[in-house]
C-alpha cells in the first residue's frame, strides 16, 4: 500500500489506478460501489485483499519481492 499510493486513499495513478492499492479500472469494473466508495481506506483494503486472494502480486508493480 505504502509503495502503491503512499498511504494516500485518494491517490490516482497513471493508467487508471486508484486508492491506496492503486486498483486498477480493469478489476474496478467488477466491484459493484468502486466508484462511489474508492476513496474509503477500509473499502480500498477488502478489494486489494480479495484481488490478492484471487492473483497474488500480479497485479502490482510494487512487490515484496
């Protein structure tokens, strides 16, 4: 999170990225209240959570490793 958004829940990344994981539009489309709750911090967490559960780091540039 720290490397994604800077602890920002606000923050908008290049390519359509956004929130504290930087979610990208592509798996936004497929959260049903994205748009009205992106910038809640708790919200941003369960999704990043989730699309982490389903495909591990592939997703982000930023990786532990």
């Amino acid at each position: 999170m720290w490397c994604e958004s800077g602890g920002k829940p606000w923050a908008i990344g290049r390519g359509a990225n956004y929130g504290l994981f930087q979610i990208n539009v592509v798996h936004a489309r497929r959260i049903p209240d994205f748009w009205t709750a992106w910038m809640n911090p708790a919200r941003n967490i369960e999704w990043g959570y989730a699309l982490w559960a389903r495909q591990g780091w592939k997703p982000w540039a930023c990786r532990p490793y």
